[in-house]
C-alpha cells in the first residue's frame, strides 16, 4: 500500500468525489494526505522530533537544541533556530 496519495498529484478539478479514498477497499492512513512520499530532509526532520520528544524536550527552545545536537539541518542546511523551525512546521504541518 503506498503512504501517500496519488489522486492528490492531479489537477482538484480532475479530482472527482470520492478519488481520495476508497472505503472498505485501502486503509486511511496519515500519509495518505500527502501527494507525495516525504522527503530525505521531511523523513530526518521527524526523526530527529521523535527522538528530541523521548528524550524530554519540552519547549521550542529545547526541541531546536535537540536537533542542532543531533547535527539534523534544516531545509536550508544550516542550523535550527526557534524561527525556521516553526516557520516550517506551519507551512508543512497539514501534510502530516
């Protein structure tokens, strides 16, 4: 089963109802929001929230330090700062 919806790569008015899921026919996973497979960059950023999150981090601030530590660029491959992160969070978090 893919983890992203093709339907979603085509023109909305080339979308009839009902092409986003199939009832009874494929399971509605997350992903399938997405219309595509997440990127490198998507995947190590998640990863590395993941890990900051098991670990404690509670805050912004600490959720930055966790991945400048973890050496996790942001998509401009610099380092993390509390700006870019939510910046980017805002702008990606509907594809989760």
């Amino acid at each position: 089963m893919p983890q992203y919806n093709p339907d979603l790569q085509r023109p909305a008015k080339d979308r009839p109802n009902g092409s986003y899921e199939k009832f009874g026919v494929i399971d509605n996973v997350v992903q399938q929001t997405r219309s595509g497979p997440p990127s490198a960059a998507e995947m190590a950023l998640a990863m590395g929230l993941e890990k900051a999150f098991r670990e404690g981090a509670t805050s912004l601030s600490g959720l930055v330090a966790h991945l400048n530590a973890a050496a996790v660029a942001s998509p401009y491959g610099r380092p993390w700062d509390e700006t870019e992160l939510v910046r980017f969070l805002e702008q990606h978090g509907g594809l989760a």
